[in-house]
C-alpha cells in the first residue's frame, strides 16, 4: 500500500509562517495548493504542509527523523534558527525541538552519535 503523509501545522499568519519554515527547511521543492496553504516535500510521499488557521494557531506537535541530524540542525542554524531545546535520550538518540512564530513544536530527531 502506497501511503503520502502530509503533516499539517496551523498557522495565523500565513507570510511569517512561510518566511520561517523556507528558512528551517532550507533548499527543498514547495508548492501552494491554494492561497491558505503552503507545502514543504521532504521526500519522496512526505509533507510538511502550513494552513492559515488562526484557531487552531500554536498547537501543533511535529517530528521528523532526519539521516544526518548533525548536518541538518548546522543548517538550520547557519540559516537563522536555534534550536529551543536539544536532548540526549538514555538510548543515545538525539532530539533538537524548534518552535516556529505560533509556538508549534516541530521536532528534529537523530540516531545517536557515531551511527549510520
């Protein structure tokens, strides 16, 4: 079975918004669907996707588990972006937590150091 995920976080100002989650995510393919939405490919079948929904506004929870979390928590900070929070799990994985201008949470995750 062929699943898409689309991950969705609301937003209240749909400008900002974009204009941070262009900076966090950095050079990836987006496209907007309509003109209350923007959406991030992360890969293949795998969206991050913004919704202006001022309601609904700073509640999101979103994680992604990225290959090379070193090189992508770099990249986000060399483009502006710090990290919140970082933490080391007892079984060595590694969380970065990042909250864009609403407040919603959006997890970076990580092997820990030293794996492939």
């Amino acid at each position: 079975m062929e699943i898409d995920l689309f991950a969705g976080v609301a937003v209240s100002d749909l400008p900002r918004a974009v204009a941070w989650f262009d900076r966090f995510l950095g050079d990836v393919e987006s496209f907007e669907p309509n003109d209350v939405e923007r959406v991030w490919t992360l890969s293949e079948h795998r969206h991050v996707y913004v919704e202006l929904q001022p309601e609904h506004a700073g509640h999101a929870t979103v994680t992604l588990f990225v290959g090379d979390y070193d090189g992508f928590v770099a990249a986000v900070s060399r483009r502006g972006i710090e990290p919140e929070l970082t933490e080391t799990y007892d079984n060595g994985v590694r969380k970065a937590l990042y909250r864009d201008p609403d407040g919603n949470e959006i997890g970076v995750g990580g092997a820990p150091a030293g794996s492939s």
